[in-house]
C-alpha cells in the first residue's frame, strides 16, 4: 500500500517524511533505500551514520524522538521476546513516557471544553499546576463541591489523531518491511502493529480506564487489605477520567514507611497475595504493578492506581502456570516443558526432548542455588525465550501476565529481599491442579462429552441424509484450500505482467517501423518508437536492479 493512494493528506506525507528522517538521522540508511519512497522524501545529503553508538542504541534514540505512538509501541515489544532480540530489549525497555508539559492554560481550558463549565463551578478547589505529565494526558489534583479530594486526567489536544496517523503509517511501514525482507515472514509485524492499535486506542477512551477500575473494585469488594479508588461517572468522559485521590505513601519510598510505622515484611507478603488473587481467581490483574502505581494506605493498606492497562487469564494459561510454578519449586524438566508446551498450543511436539534438554540445561545454571536464592521471573523470562528460539509462538496476552509477575515479584523483593516468590504462589498452583482433577468437576466434564456424543449421533443421519440428496441432485461441492503457494502465485503474476509489458512494447515498436516508411507519418513513429525504447529501458533497469537474468 502506498502512502499516495491512502489519502495524501499533508500531514500523512509530513508525518512520513520526518519518519524517515529520523531513520536516516540515526544511520539507517538501508531501510530508507527499502522503502520505496525513501528515496524521494530525503535527500542524498542528510544521509549519514552514528558510529558511536550501537544499532540498538540508535534505535532507541530513534524511538524516544518519534513520539509517544512510537514509544509505547516499544515498550510494547520489549516484552516479546518472540519478536525483538534481547539486547534489543534491554535498550527499549528503557524508554520512559515522559513528555514536554503542555501549558496548564490549556489544559484547564480543554477541561473547561469537555465538561462544560469553568473550573470554578465544579471544583471547590483546583491546583492550576499539573500534577504528572505524560505522552497522552496530564493530571491536576481538585477538591469537589462536597469536599472529595480527586485527581482529574486530561488528553493531551489532538493526541488520538496524531497516534491514529503513526498507526497508519506504521502498518504501511511493516507491510513493506514484510515484503522487503521475507526472513521476517514468521513475526507476522504487521498482526503486531494491528494488536498494538486496538490496546492503546482503548487507552486513548478513558471511559475504558474507568470501566477498568469499576470491574476491579467488585473482585476485592470487602478485602481489608487492598482499597480501589472511587471514579465519578458524572465528571468521565473519553477525554477526561475524574477519580479518588489516593493519600498514601509510594510503596518505593522505603524510608517514608518505615517512618509510617508500615511493615515491610507484611507489605510485601500482602502485595503478592493480592496480584495473585487478581491472577488465579478473578482472572482479571493490573498489568502494571510497577512500584509508581502502588500506594500504602494507613500503614497497612494497598492501594493501585492507573488501570489503563490490565490484563486477563484464560482457564489454559492458568493451567500452565500452575505446572509451570510446581515444576519450578521440584526442578524438574519435565514438567516445565509440559506446561511451556501447554502454553504454546503444540501438546505433540515432535523436538520434546531437545525441548527438556534446553531447559534441564537452563536450570543446571541454579543447581547450587535453593529454591529462595533463585529469581522466578528470570528463569520464567529465559523458559520463554527457549520456547520462542524453537518457533513455537506464545499467546500476546501472556507476556502481560509474565510482565505483570516479574513486575510485582521485583517490588516483593525490595520491601522483603527473603521473600521466596514461588513458594508464595505454590498454594494457589496446588489448588489450581487440584480443581483440575476434582471428581465434580470430571464428572461435569463427562456427562457435557456424553451430551455432545449423542446429539452427534442423533444428527448424524439427517446429515447423512442431506449429503446423500446434494450428491444426487449434482450440488455437493467440495472446496480444496492449498496453503504455501502464495509466493509462487505472486512471482507468476509479476511474470505475467513483465511479459505483457514486454509484448505490449515490442508492438508498438514493430508498429512505429511500419509508420516510419512514409515520410508523412515518420515523426509519428520515431515518437512512438523513442516511447517504446524508453519504456523498454525502464524495464531492463528493473529487471537487472532485482537480479532477474
């Protein structure tokens, strides 16, 4: 697809322009060459390389100047280890969303816009300095009429159109990337740009967030330990989330609770205890559990916040972690590659033991280390990376969950550094197997097979019936999908059309022969023949620059 033929709007042509801009800026130049109209926008003179810093670094820095689409994308792919190597991902993970502040006039006045009223008529008191600012919105902190302490976000003016646009010129820029370099074929980027579209543009409708919170709030509803902010309907809209301002402490500001007079020990124990509640039961978890996002309450109370970002569970990725956490504590291989095998869908994989080699080999490396020594997300994050080197392909919504564990595992850790994080999930993985192989619940399992059994049986001869009548009358039809020839299918047509072309000028030139021999009609033909080189010259250019002799 051609960025010309999808609207040529001045700002998808500036947009892609100062794209491949960067790109150049930061050396890569071959991409530039590769796609297509690189050659057009940028001049031979702005193309130049940084010796100084690596290609992952480069690509980094490229990131970080492209905007926020840009950014969150790579913090996206820095958990998919499917997708991006790691020392890629180790610089992309470095990337923070922090942005410029837009003027607090302006935010006030877009508050203004959306809710319509002054600021004034609605809160009882309003800090006209902004609270936090990041790439999509920022935030304010307001007293209301009844005196409710609340914390009210804005985004940013125009940022969903600006995402939409990088989005569109992204999946441009996959497609020829795909289409440039075939060795990627087994990514599939252009699925993850479309992936990537449908998270942050349900980030960019607050409304979302706000459902968000609503939902998390019944799961824990009369749990002591945790406390879910309030969020006011009347004062959200898709530009605008209002909701409880949380007084706490941060859970990373260690001396300010132990000053509290908070217990680090039960902080970290309580905080474990809740994300796996979130994990193993309800099957609905904050994403995000990263020390910024986490407020103690009244010593002892746990409070989260920015829920723009949660994941959910389905029943087989609970089922692998569960056989996953017990093949952990017992070390044992086998039972590790079962439940990484159970993630990927491939439950007859016929490289098994190369597969139980790889990872009894991983756990060698922690033989002389006990079990609370070792670090479960690390070795979690290197089973993944094992699976992912064999081609199996893991379900994106689980990198959320294993980002959600190592995340909060991290956080356990610095309030509690004895912590033993697999031995604290080991009761829920137990219970988890345990439900699995419940008589009640084989049983129920038997008696839906029973049922599925006989209304196939009973359906069977209508069916049967029905095939018998199609083939009779001359209407059964049977569709055969071949699968693998695509490439073929394209080369072929690309022949076809280099073939006609060729017929088409070796016409025109035998024809503008014939015209030429009467003198009337000469300067007709030696146009039609100085056409018909020049065309022919293009293709001949083309089909050397490809290799095609």
């Amino acid at each position: 697809m051609n960025v010309f033929r999808i609207g040529a709007t001045v700002s998808e042509i500036g947009r892609a322009r100062e794209i491949i801009g960067v790109a150049v800026k930061y050396g890569f130049n071959d991409w530039v060459t590769k796609s297509g109209f690189g050659k057009m926008l940028v001049s031979k003179k702005r193309l130049a390389r940084i010796e100084k810093y690596t290609k992952w670094e480069r690509i980094r820095m490229a990131v970080e100047e492209l905007g926020p689409t840009f950014i969150k994308f790579g913090q996206l792919l820095a958990d998919r280890p499917d997708i991006v190597p790691e020392d890629l991902r180790a610089e992309l993970k470095k990337l923070q969303d922090e942005a410029v502040p837009m003027p607090d006039e302006d935010a006030i006045s877009e508050i203004e816009k959306h809710l319509k009223h002054p600021v004034s008529e609605l809160f009882k008191e309003f800090d006209t300095r902004h609270l936090a600012a990041a790439s999509v919105a920022q935030t304010y902190r307001a007293t209301l009429l009844n005196g409710e302490k609340v914390c009210v976000k804005i985004q940013r003016p125009g940022i969903d159109k600006k995402i939409n646009l990088d989005l569109h010129l992204m999946k441009h820029f996959a497609a020829r990337s795909h289409r440039n370099n075939p060795e990627m074929e087994a990514i599939n980027l252009v699925g993850v740009v479309e992936e990537f579209g449908r998270t942050i543009n349900k980030e960019l409708d607050f409304r979302h967030e706000a459902a968000n919170v609503v939902r998390f709030s019944h799961c824990f509803k009369g749990d002591p330990d945790i406390y879910v902010p309030k969020v006011y309907h009347e004062f959200t809209t898709e530009k605008i989330l209002v909701e409880e301002f949380i007084e706490g402490v941060k859970v990373s500001e260690m001396d300010a609770l132990l000053n509290s007079g908070s217990d680090p020990v039960d902080l970290a124990k309580k905080g474990l205890r809740l994300v796996f509640d979130q994990i193993f039961i309800h099957g609905f978890f904050h994403a995000d559990p990263h020390p910024g996002n986490i407020f103690i309450k009244d010593k002892n109370v746990i409070a989260f916040i920015d829920y723009g970002m949660m994941g959910t569970v389905r029943p087989e990725h609970l089922q692998f972690l569960g056989k996953y956490v017990l093949g952990y504590l017992d070390r044992d291989a086998h039972e590790l590659t079962e439940a990484l095998l159970l993630l990927s869908g491939k439950r007859n994989f016929r490289r098994f033991k190369d597969l139980e080699f790889q990872i009894s080999d991983m756990l060698a490396h922690y033989k002389y280390l006990s079990i609370d020594e070792m670090d479960f997300g690390k070795v979690m994050n290197e089973s993944i990376d094992i699976i992912v080197r064999y081609g199996l392909r893991i379900p994106p919504n689980v990198y959320l969950l294993v980002k959600a564990l190592i995340t909060i595992e991290r956080v356990a850790v610095n309030l509690y550094p004895d912590i033993d994080f697999a031995k604290e999930m080991q009761p829920y993985a137990i219970d988890l197997i345990r439900q699995q192989y419940d008589p009640k619940r084989f049983a129920e399992e038997v008696f839906e097979s029973i049922k599925e059994y006989y209304r196939l049986m009973m359906e069977l001869p209508s069916d049967l019936n029905e095939i018998i009548h199609k083939v009779k009358e001359g209407r059964f039809k049977t569709l055969i999908e071949i699968k693998g020839f695509e490439p073929l299918v394209e080369q072929i047509d690309h022949a076809s059309n280099r073939v006609s072309i060729s017929i088409v000028i070796a016409s025109l030139i035998i024809g503008a022969s014939i015209i030429s021999q009467w003198p009337s009609t000469r300067w007709i033909g030696t146009i039609i023949f100085l056409l018909a080189g020049f065309f022919g010259f293009i293709l001949l250019l083309r089909l050397f620059k490809r290799n095609r002799f």
